[in-house]
C-alpha cells in the first residue's frame, strides 16, 4: 500500500507537459502561459523556456506548405515538399539551419523567390540564417552563421547569377561581422 501511495503522490507531483497538436493549440497555450510570466524578471530565454516547458514544441504546419508564401521559414524548411531538399543541400547543418530559424517572420516574396531569415531564441548571436525558395523553379538556398563557423553557403556561390536582393543583403551583413 505504501508503495501505491507514493506513486500515486509522484504522478500528482511531477508536471505532465501536454504536447499541442496543432499549432494553433499551441499558439493558445503559449499566449495563456505568457499572461502569467514577467518578461522584465526572466528575460526573453526565461520567457521562451517557460512556454516550452509547459506547452511543448510547436507543432509544424502541414497544410498549405506546397506554395509557402506567408509562412515561417522554420516552419517551411521542416515539411513537404521543402525538408527533403533542404536536408538534401545542406546535410549535417540542417539541424543547425532548423535552429537558427526558431525566431523569424514570414517569408518574403521577391519575384519568383520567397526569402526569409531568423535566429536561435538563445540570443547573444549565437546563430542566425536565412533561406530563399525559387517558387517557379524550386531551386533552394540557405546560410547559415554562427559564433564559432563563421557563415556557411548553401546552394550559391559568389558567381551564382539571379540571387535574391534580401538574401545578398543578409549575406553581406552576416559576412561582415
């Protein structure tokens, strides 16, 4: 019996973190949990492990992804059609590209491209990257910057004619420091 007790007393205790399903559930998960968090006292990390801490991580979209207009570029580059080629052109780093996206806005168009950036909630710079789709095409391009690496080019060179104006300007910015 005493042994019934203290599971019974642990499952009580111990937090079951729910995993939203979809993203809205975890966009009201979230917005519920950031009412009850002072940003001035825990800072933005604090902020964002508290959210993950009790909603999870959110959920990708699955609809809609064939044509990404208006969508996050993290969100983008972890569903069809775009996971398999972006894991396809930047192998290893794809973990790291993923990450570095976490924070971003929605992807711009830009004639036949869509581009669109971001960086890791870890803040201080520790990594930032962006990522243009050729809609017309399907050509893909990223790069990716960190502390320690520097940036990494990803389907383009300094020779590649036809490269985005917003995904040269990002990569003159991180190049320079």
């Amino acid at each position: 019996m005493k042994i019934v007790s203290f599971l019974l007393a642990g499952m009580l205790i111990t937090p079951i973190v729910a995993q939203a399903k979809t993203p809205q559930q975890w966009a009201d998960c979230a917005d519920k949990v950031g009412r009850t968090i002072d940003v001035q006292e825990v800072g933005n990390i604090g902020y964002e492990s508290e959210i993950k801490s009790k909603c999870g991580t959110r959920p990708v979209p699955t609809t809609g992804m064939a044509k990404p207009d208006g969508r996050h570029p993290h969100d983008v580059i972890q569903a069809a059609p775009w996971k398999a080629r972006f894991q396809q052109l930047v192998g290893k780093s794809y973990a790291n590209l993923t990450s570095a996206l976490v924070v971003s806005s929605a992807m711009q168009r830009q004639g036949d491209w869509l581009v669109g950036s971001g960086y890791d909630p870890r803040g201080a710079g520790s990594s930032k990257a962006v990522i243009a789709i050729n809609t017309k095409t399907g050509k893909v391009m990223a790069a990716y910057s960190d502390t320690e690496d520097g940036v990494k080019f990803f389907g383009f060179d300094e020779n590649t004619k036809g490269v985005p104006s917003k995904f040269s300007q990002w990569v003159a910015e991180s190049a320079a420091g």
